[in-house]
C-alpha cells in the first residue's frame, strides 16, 4: 500500500516545531547545570562530591543532545533552537538565587530533567521518520536516567545523610526504599510534556 505524499507531508511539517521545544528544553537546562555548577552547593566547596560529579556528567551529555537535536532540526528543514524554553526559563531564572543547598541543587535539576524526558517520550511517536524518533528517544532515556539517579539522591539527602551520597554507596546504611524511589511510575508520564510549539 502506498503511502500517502500528503499525510507524510504533513508529519514533517510537525517536526521542527517539537524538535526545537525539546531543544529549548535542552538549552534551558544545559546552561542551569552550568550555572549550578559556579555556585557553593553546586561545583563549589559545599557541594556534595558526587552530585558535582552529576552536573558534570549532565553538562557533557546535554551538550551532546543539543547538537544531535539541532542537527535534526536542521535535517528536517528548520532552523536549529538556540533560545532557553520560555515557560521554564522564568522558572529558572527564579530558583537560581534560592538555591543554598545540595538539595536544591537536585531540586532544581530535577524539575528540568522530569519535563525534558516527558516532553520527548510525548513527541517522539509522532516524529515522521524511525531517526527522528530515535533521536528522541536517545535523548529522553538520558534525561530519565538523570531523573531517576536525581530521586535517589534526594531522597538521601532529605534523610538528613548527605555523607552517604557517594559512589559506590553504603548500601546497608541507606534509607529503606531508596532502590526503587528512582522509578516510582509503572508507565512513563507525560502529563507535564511541553506542547510542541512552545519552544518556537
């Protein structure tokens, strides 16, 4: 059966504007991890050694989803995203100067990872071509698996025990359940997916 040129036509057209709220997306939260990195409960000397290790991690990996992200951007006609999502960057802007502690550090990442990873599984179906979605999805799993490592640190950190936020961890000393607080949805949510056109 053929396929029609019109519906196909139509799919493309609907990529670019997901393709560039997810890099808005990616943007907004790339450079958080930076600046949360320049602050004392970030990168600085009261931070937490392995959560400084995970903005790090973060920073090299959202790097890398940019370019991929744009790189579709510009595959699939449009002009690559280079502007911060407007919907969260106030967000941001406003957290930023709160944030005194590990646990707002986390906070804060958290909140950017957990609409990152649902904005993408919610728009990767509808992506017109197998590498699109793939791209997505590439993308969607890194931030969930940031998210899920986030929920346990926090729930670490909100026992009051931040000298057990290490690699590799005590196990025996860390709180009860913390091995599944990472993973606490049996399907992924995407109630808080950002509509495709906001980042255009």
């Amino acid at each position: 059966m053929s396929r029609d040129p019109a519906v196909g036509a139509q799919a493309a057209v609907g990529d670019v504007p997901a393709l560039r709220t997810a890099s808005s997306l990616v943007v907004l939260a790339l450079s958080t991890y930076r600046s949360l990195q320049t602050l004392p409960a970030g990168g600085g000397d009261a931070g937490v050694p392995l959560v400084r290790d995970l903005l790090n991690a973060a920073v090299v990996e959202l790097g890398d989803a940019r370019s991929a992200l744009a790189a579709a951007t510009s595959g699939s006609g449009g002009r690559p995203q280079t502007a911060p999502d407007p919907a969260y960057a106030p967000v941001v802007d406003a957290a930023l100067p709160t944030v005194r502690t590990p646990a707002d550090v986390v906070g804060l990442a958290l909140t950017l990872e957990d609409v990152l990873a649902q904005t993408l599984v919610a728009d990767a179906a509808g992506l017109s071509t197998p590498a699109l979605r793939a791209t997505a999805l590439r993308v969607a799993t890194a931030a969930a698996a940031r998210k899920a490592t986030l929920l346990i640190v926090n729930t670490v950190l909100s026992s009051g025990r931040a000298d057990l936020v290490v690699a590799p961890p005590d196990l025996a000393s860390l709180p009860a359940g913390v091995g599944t607080v990472g993973f606490p949805d049996t399907r992924f949510p995407t109630a808080k997916a950002a509509p495709a056109e906001e980042g255009n």
